[in-house]
C-alpha cells in the first residue's frame, strides 16, 4: 500500500478584472533535510508559470513558506481572464494513471506557445521546455510519485 502524500503547492493568479483563481499541486513533504530544494523547485515552477499565463500573482503558497501579495494588483493585460485557463494533464511514472489542473489566465498572445490552429501546446517551445522542468521536478501525483507532463490544452 503507497503512503499517501501531504505536501501542497498552492498559487492564485488574478487577472484584468480582478478577478482571482486558485489551483494547487501535490508535492513531496518540506522537511529540514529536503526543504532548500523543494524551495528552489517551487520558485522554479512559479517562474515557468509567470513565462506561460498572463495574469498577475496573488499568492503562492509552499508548505513552509507563504508569500501573499497584498493589496492585490490586477493584471495589466487585459487580455488576462481567469476564465481562459489551460489544462495541464499529467501522469504517475509508475502507476500510469492521470491527473489534470487547470492554470488560470493562459498566455493566448504568445503564439509560439500553442500548435497553430489549435488549442494545444508546443511542447518544443523554450518557455513549455521550462515549464516541463520545473513542473516535473516540483509535482508529485496522488500517491507521492514522480510525474510526467501528457499535455497542455486551453480553454476559453
């Protein structure tokens, strides 16, 4: 029987009409042997996410360390809705089996990030390359596993 995992990754993103969403990770438990990598995998994910999403942080949040922006600062983007989220699927290394969360305010005016007429990732794209990563390196699925990125769709 796998041991169920307990870490979190929390992040909410805000957009043009200040509108906030949150959507969150699981993670490997932060301890005092593990916790300076586990900081510098989070604050490598919160940058990848910045490169790929177009709204503005409202707070992230790791198990031992919790940033918050207050007040709140809306997107400068108009074009960044919550509502425009992307779909990240992902999956188990060993069980194989999927998960899915959705990230808030898609970066839909960098067309380099999305296969041409389609709503789906280029996963050769630098920024997605970044995003893979950190993602990967930060991510653990619901049993504690490793993970690995299916894909990135959009919605609207």
């Amino acid at each position: 029987m796998a041991t169920e995992n307990a870490g979190r990754y929390r992040h909410s993103l805000g957009d043009w009409d200040s509108q906030k969403r949150q959507f969150s990770f699981d993670t490997a438990v932060v301890t005092a042997v593990n916790h300076d990598a586990e900081k510098a995998a989070h604050d490598a994910l919160v940058a990848a996410i910045a490169d790929v999403t177009l709204g503005e942080l409202d707070f992230e949040e790791f198990v031992a360390d919790r940033e918050q922006i207050r007040p709140f600062v809306r997107s400068a983007n108009s074009v960044a809705q919550v509502n425009i989220e992307m779909v990240v699927t992902f999956e188990d290394d060993v069980t194989l089996a999927q998960q899915a969360t959705r990230i808030p305010t898609a970066d839909l005016e960098d067309e380099t990030l999305w296969t041409i007429g389609t709503n789906r990732w280029d996963p050769t794209d630098a920024k997605w390359v970044t995003f893979i990563a950190a993602f990967e390196a930060h991510v653990l699925s619901k049993l504690g596993n490793a993970v690995s990125i299916v894909k990135v769709e959009y919605l609207q």
